[in-house]
C-alpha cells in the first residue's frame, strides 16, 4: 500500500536561487508525525511532499493521499484533491483550514479530518483498508493537559538539505491566550503538554546540535518549561523557540533557558502602541518594557527575532517609519514584518466580515503578506506599500551591518537570518500589490461573502 503526504505551498520563508529553494524556517512537523502514526501495514509506502521545497507530484501510484491544508494553500491543495479524485484516488484533507471550514473542504475530498489527527489518523488509515472509511473523523474531546503517546516523528522521510533547521521539536500544543487575529483558539481549545520523558527522547533523536521549537507558546506553564530545560542541560543542544513578552520575567527561568542552550527568542511585539495592543487582546505586551526586556535577552547571549505587524485599525502611514525607527532603537536582531490578515476562524474575521471590509476570499493571499481588508485609516495600496518600504529599509546593507556590530550575540544565526529576509525583500517586490476578489471564473473558488454571513464557517455546516 502506498500513502502520499502532502503540505502544498504556502509561498512563504523560502529562498528561491533558480531550480534551487531551501525554507529558512524549521522543519515541520505535520507529514513525519502523520507518517509515525501510521499503522504498520504489509508493504507499507509512505512519501512525504513538502511543497514549498521540492514539486507536488501530479502522477503519484498511491492508494490514498492525505493533504495538510493551512489557509494560505488551501485552493492549491483543492486543485490536487481534485486531480488524484479524478484520478479514482481517493483523497483525505486534515489541518487548520479544514477544521476551521469542514464544509467548504468536504467538497474536496473523500474524507476530512477535524481537529488533532493522532487518535484520528491512524483509526482512518485501518478503516480505509479494510473498506470502510467514512467521510468525516473527529478529533475526541482532549481529556487532562497531557499530549500523551505521540511517537517520534520520521524526520527521515523529508529531505534535511532543505531547511536551515532541518531538527524540530513540539514540546507544548495551543496557547491560554486569545489575541484577536490567531487561529490556536479556534483550533486546540486546550493548551497541552507532552511528557518531559516523551520530549527528550525527540531530542536526543535530533542529528544536529541545532534544535528549533515549534511550539506557539513553549512558556506558557513555567513550571514544565523549568524541569523541560533543566533535563535538557546535559544534551547540549542550542535551541530557539517562540516566547511572548510577558512570559520570561522569571530570574530562575531566565537561567535556565541559558544554561540549556538557548540561542534565540521569536517574541511577537506586534506593535509600539499599547492602545492598538489592548484591542488585539494582547494587553499582556507591555511597550515600556520592551527595551528592557531585549536588554535582558542580550545579557544572556541569546538573540532577539521580534515580529510587528501594520494594518491595525489605529495604524496610519506614520507608523511604518516608526516602527523601523524602533526596531533600531531596540537592537532587534532579526526583524519580521507581517500585515493584519483575517484568517477565518479568528474574532478578527468575524469582525471585518460584520463591517464589510474583507475585500477578498481568495486564500491564496491570505500569507501575511498580501492586504485582504480595508485598512481603517490608510487605503490597501498605502499599507502594502509601506509594508515592503519597511522591509527595504530595515533589511539595507547599513542597518544589517549595524545589527551585526554587537558583542557576538547569535552572530551565525543572525548573519543568517538577515541575509534571508534581505533576499525575501528582493522577492517581495515582484509580488501583486493587493489582492482583488475572485471572480466567477476562477477555478476552486471559495465561497462568496454571503455564504460566511449565512453561518458556512460555523463547524456545524459540516456533514456529519
């Protein structure tokens, strides 16, 4: 039996140098858990796709193909969906975007998957071979805080030349937190967390010494992040994860995330004005304490990626230079910009969508980095183009090279890091401005507005 895994192409944090791509992102985690999950079956295939590094095969032999679908690539994986089902294979659709709207992905599929897909997975693929797999599987109410039972993931399966971090590790699923604009709420109600003994073995399964968390909120509970780093001590890995802002204030932690190896935090700043941050539920960022905080990061040699974002119904044209101006002023090592986008799912999407300033369906744009909304205070040619004005000046030979004049702070990961956005800025510029509404032409066409307003983004649409 022969299984296709796919993830299509998100268009996003890769370098394309002619026939040559590599994600400067971790290795993700999606295909190989799917792949360690599966049921040890007689003659058993399994290939593993990732398209934003290597083409999607359109003539694959498989029995079954199974798609992870985010939203940003959500009509790409409907056009392969399509084509192997009208090939006479059939297709399953499982991740974010298909929990979020069941409906719209069931009609692209021969099964769907809802929610956390270890219990799911493997009870579909013994359905599908004993002739008997249903249309809808549902992920099972999550019973306590542990994610328990996942098994190592077959990292093997991808091809590591492909990532700067070709070793990633989940320890933590979902977030306590409910910023306005993130899909984790709608997506893993609980926060979770995998057995210590269960993280560590992943670890010490990692081939290099370079290891990358792809937890959204790995410091959420500080007592499992202390025990998780004070194990982690005598591996002697270097790590980097994702932190917010409020979360490393402990002295105890603090030391410990030194002394396991830590090299650097992504925090997401989001923006300079603490009016804007309330609106987006994310009071619990301080802007007073930001340079303080990176100060504090610096002291203990680990590098500081901070993220903002532009588009904030507070936001004006004003607030693209002043955020560059403060990315410098705070010694950001490795800056990230990114646009309000309205994923569905999000108190953001049903907001706009109330408003009437959704400009598009078109998932394909829905990448942060295409405008999707009506901007409150500037119009969406404004925004985008201050957007990549940001970028240019902030990934400009002067400020990389002042970025990299401090005292040896993560200076491998951050020479990297900015010498990869610099050329992401290069990209960017040969991107469309704006997107524009889909028009009846368009192949694999979401739903209108009308249909959202009618509830078809509720999960209750979905088919039972």
């Amino acid at each position: 039996m022969r299984i296709l895994l796919v993830m299509p192409d998100s268009h996003m944090h890769s370098i394309h140098l002619g026939p040559f791509v590599r994600s400067f992102r971790e290795m993700p985690l999606t295909l190989c858990t799917l792949a360690a999950l599966t049921p040890d079956l007689p003659d058993l295939d399994i290939k593993l796709v990732d398209g934003s590094v290597e083409p999607v095969p359109m003539n694959d032999s498989a029995d079954l193909v199974g798609i992870s679908v985010i939203t940003g690539c959500a009509p790409s994986a409907y056009a392969i969906a399509d084509h192997y089902r009208g090939r006479g294979v059939p297709v399953v659709l499982g991740g974010i975007h298909v929990t979020i709207l069941p409906g719209e992905a069931a009609r692209h599929a021969d099964a769907i998957v809802i929610g956390r897909g270890e219990t799911t997975w493997p009870k579909l693929v013994r359905d599908f071979v004993e002739g008997r797999m249903k249309g809808v599987y549902r992920e099972e109410p999550a019973d306590g805080e542990w994610l328990e039972g996942v098994p190592s993931p077959r990292r093997e399966l991808h091809r590591r030349g492909a990532y700067v971090l070709p070793d990633s590790i989940q320890a933590t699923r979902g977030c306590k937190r409910a910023c306005d604009f993130c899909t984790v709420p709608a997506v893993w109600s609980k926060y979770m967390k995998r057995p210590i003994g269960d993280v560590l073995r992943d670890i010490e399964d990692t081939r290099g010494k370079h290891i990358a968390f792809n937890d959204v909120s790995l410091l959420e509970d500080i007592d499992y992040a202390k025990e998780l780093f004070e194990a982690m001590i005598p591996l002697k890995k270097k790590w980097g994860g994702l932190a917010t802002v409020d979360s490393v204030k402990d002295p105890e932690l603090l030391d410990l995330m030194a002394r396991s190896g830590c090299a650097y935090l992504l925090f997401g700043f989001e923006s300079g004005n603490g009016t804007v941050l309330k609106g987006i539920r994310k009071g619990f960022n301080r802007v007073d304490g930001y340079q303080e905080l990176v100060k504090t990061i610096h002291g203990l040699g680990i590098s500081v990626q901070g993220c903002f974002v532009f588009g904030f119904d507070e936001d004006e044209p004003s607030v693209f230079p002043a955020t560059v101006e403060k990315v410098n002023e705070l010694e950001i090592d490795i800056p990230r910009y990114s646009i309000y986008t309205p994923y569905p799912g999000t108190q953001l999407f049903q907001r706009l969508l109330s408003e009437g300033r959704i400009l598009s369906f078109n998932w394909n744009d829905y990448d942060t980095m295409h405008v999707v909304m009506q901007p409150a205070r500037m119009t969406p040619e404004e925004l985008y183009d201050g957007f990549k004005r940001a970028y240019r000046e902030t990934f400009k030979i002067s400020p990389i090279l002042n970025r990299m004049r401090g005292a040896g702070i993560g200076t491998a990961i951050n020479l990297v890091g900015n010498v990869a956005y610099r050329l992401f800025v290069r990209r960017l510029y040969h991107e469309p401005r704006y997107s524009r509404p889909f028009s009846s032409s368009d192949p694999g066409r979401p739903p209108e507005a009308a249909d959202y307003r009618a509830g078809f983004c509720r999960r209750m649409e979905c088919p039972a």
